[in-house]
C-alpha cells in the first residue's frame, strides 16, 4: 500500500476520494502540521512508498508551468547559531528523496515576494513550498521511500497567493495526470 500526501484538499481536487492502492492523507499547511500528521499515518499503518503531490511557486524563471520531481528539500526560513540562512541548529540543511529532479526551499510562510525570492534563490533552490521538508524528514526517520511532484502554481512574486488560488484545481489535474501516467492508476 502506498500513502498518497497532500497539504490541502482543494491539491487533491482532480482525483478520486480512492485511489486503488493507495490510501490518502491531507496534512494541512506548514511544517509543523506536515510533520505531525505524516508522523501519526506512519506510526498507524505500514506502507512501502509515500507519494506527495502539491503545488510550488518557482523561483527559478526557467522552470514552467508543469510537473517536477523533487530531489531534496532545504529550509529556507532557519537560521543556526552564527546565522546563516539555511542551516538548522540541529536538522540536515538538505534532505533528499533519493530521485533525480530539482530542489524545494520549504518555509512556513507562503512566498509571494521579489524580497523574499531574492533571499531564497541562492541556497540552490527552484521552487518553494510549505511542506516538503518536513515530508521527507519524516519518511526518513521512519525508512519509508518518498516521492515529491509538484505542479507550478504561480511565480512566487507580488501576488501570487492570487495566483494560486486561481491555478490550484488546474495543477491538481496535472498532478492527477501525472499518477495516472506514472501508476497506472
């Protein structure tokens, strides 16, 4: 069985309320309750992957507006002790999935700023999100394989919460196409 993640419901919007194989966990929004409910569904259940489907702002002007695979995750709103953007006082800066694909700064504000991007590009990220770090943190501590897609919402600049709100169902349909392609279900 596999556990099909989400942080918001209106990111599942496009699939069935069940999937064949797979059982479903909508998490909320931010580390903090990304962590606690993925936690809790792991130490309930036993599954051999968990796959995390999402929206991202892209911070990278190169990337469209498609479907990534994420290779890692790094805070981007964590400072250590000598206050260094990035470095946690005691998490890895960068958490991996174990794929090849791009980067994801996570952070528990949603970026929608030109300040803010500027601040976040140079720790080597392309996208943005509110999750994704504490997803593959979590799988780790419990040895569960993990898969991130995310669908580009919106550019991460003034506005884009806007910009999400107006894209979220139509990423969600890219999302679904994507599992449908890729899981044959």
């Amino acid at each position: 069985m596999k556990l099909l993640v989400a942080a918001l419901e209106a990111e599942l919007s496009a699939f069935p309320a069940e999937l064949p194989g797979f059982d479903r966990l909508v998490t909320g929004p931010g580390k903090l309750q990304a962590t606690f409910a993925l936690t809790r569904a792991l130490d309930a259940g036993d599954y051999d992957e968990i796959l995390v489907v999402g929206t991202a702002g892209a911070i990278n002007p190169l990337l469209s507006a498609s479907v990534y695979d994420v290779d890692a995750a790094i805070q981007h709103d964590v400072t250590d002790v000598d206050g260094i953007v990035g470095q946690h006082v005691s998490l890895p800066t960068r958490v991996e999935t174990g794929r090849e694909g791009i980067t994801i700064a996570t952070g528990d504000h949603f970026v929608d700023d030109e300040e803010a991007v500027r601040v976040i590009l140079p720790l080597g990220a392309g996208l943005v999100d509110m999750e994704t770090y504490a997803y593959i943190w979590v799988a780790a501590q419990f040895g569960v394989p993990i898969r991130v897609l995310k669908s580009v919402s919106d550019r991460a600049q003034d506005g884009a919460i806007t910009d999400w709100r107006a894209t979220v169902a139509a990423c969600s349909a890219q999302l679904r196409e994507t599992v449908r392609a890729e899981y044959g279900v």
